[in-house]
C-alpha cells in the first residue's frame, strides 16, 4: 500500500535559518505529491504540490522537488521566519486505488527570533 | 466560493453520548474525506464517501462510528457511545475527483476540524 514518512520533529530554528524537512514515499501507482501546512487550532492548508517526476513545487518561499529516484519530496525554505512556525504534512495521491490522500505524521517547525 | 465548512468546532461530550460532526464540502465537490488527528499520530484517515455512497471505510473502527454523505445535506460522521479515547481532532477534507475521475493530481481542501472531547 501507499505510506509517507516524515522526519521527526519538532525541528527548532533560529530565523532566518535553512530549513530542510525530509519526506519519503511508497507507492504503488505514480503518485502526486503535496506538502500541506497547518496553523494552532487551523486545518491543513495546501502549500505547494508536484505532479509527475523532476517537477519542483514552490509557494511563499518554500520549495520541494519531486525525486522519483530516490522517492523523496524535501521541503526546504531558504530562510525560515517567526510566523512560518506551524506542522506541516507531506501528502499523495496515487493513480493506483481509490485515491485517498495519504498524509504523513507531520513536522512541527518552531522558529525563534 | 466557500470553503469547507464544519462544524461545531468544539464539541464536548459525557461518555456515552452520541457525537454528530458535520462536513459541508466546497461547491462542486462531490467527494468527502473524513481524518482523525490525534497528538503525536499524525491524520489517520477513517472514511470516504461520495454522494450516497461509501467508498472505502478502511480506517473506521468497527463499532459506534458510523458515516454518511447524504443527497441533500452535509456529511456526517456520528460517534455513539463516546469513549475518552475518541478525544481528537476531526478533518473532513473535500475534493472535485475521485477514482477514476483523474483525481491525483488535484489536493483535497480542508475545514477547519471538530475538536471533539470526552468528559
């Protein structure tokens, strides 16, 4: 079946710090990829997606490119801010199935000024 | 063009009572996704349903979780007989495809989540 794993976090960065967020995958079709990221009290929001191999997804800074080779979708923002401080989820959907999204635990970043 | 609505977003409940939880998905999506938060545990999904249909409840516990997406109205995910385990966060996530429909490529949207908790 389908899963996603994430780096544990939570991960703590001063601002203006490099940030990088591991995301690896199993699927059994040709997946899109999506990284979604959620507030205190909030849902999920999307905040950038990737749809076939080599594609790189970017929004608001950050940046994920989709690695079919090594099944992998890093999110990475150059220099990370106070309010970029929230849990993000690396997701897919496959074209294989019923195509459920199919989410990983999540990483809670915490960014200090 | 509205959002995903649910509602209530905080719902208490005493043990053994009945918890409702609603999902009006985006206009135009036909396709519904119900996700349990729990701390530490990431979202788990539970169910998904299309009009009048359930599609796949994998990821629902056998017993007292029950859910619907009936031709006129919102979705609802009921919880009978509420334990203090079944206090968590829950997602309803909407999208305008599903299997076959060239869906993958699309993300679901979210609400805002049912903070259901159990006194």
């Amino acid at each position: 079946g389908n899963s996603v794993t994430q780096m544990e976090g939570p991960v703590t960065l001063s601002e203006e710090a490099f940030l990088t967020i591991n995301c690896t995958y199993t699927a059994t079709g040709y997946p899109s990829l999506f990284w979604y990221v959620q507030y205190p009290g909030e849902g999920l929001q999307l905040l950038l997606k990737a749809t076939k191999a080599d594609d790189k997804g970017s929004n608001k800074g950050f940046e994920a490119t989709y690695r079919k080779e090594t099944t992998s979708f890093h999110l990475e923002k150059g220099s990370v801010q106070v309010s970029d401080s929230a849990v993000y989820f690396c997701a897919l959907r496959d074209t294989g199935g019923s195509y459920i999204p199919t989410f990983g635990r999540g990483t809670s970043l915490i960014v200090h000024p | 063009n509205a959002g995903v609505m649910q509602n209530p977003r905080h719902l208490v409940r005493r043990r053994g009572q009945e918890a409702r939880l609603r999902c009006s998905p985006m206009k135009g999506h036909s396709h519904v996704y119900w996700y349990r938060q729990l701390p530490e545990e990431g979202l788990k999904f539970m169910v998904y349903l299309q009009k009048e249909n359930i599609i796949d409840e994998s990821g629902m516990p056998k017993e007292r979780f029950s859910a619907e997406f009936p031709k006129e109205g919102p979705s609802i995910l009921r919880i009978q007989q509420v334990v203090r385990g079944d206090s968590a966060a829950y997602f309803c996530a909407s999208s305008p495809k599903g299997g076959g429909g060239g869906a993958w490529n699309t993300e679901a949207f979210f609400g805002q989540g049912t903070r259901l908790t159990v006194v």
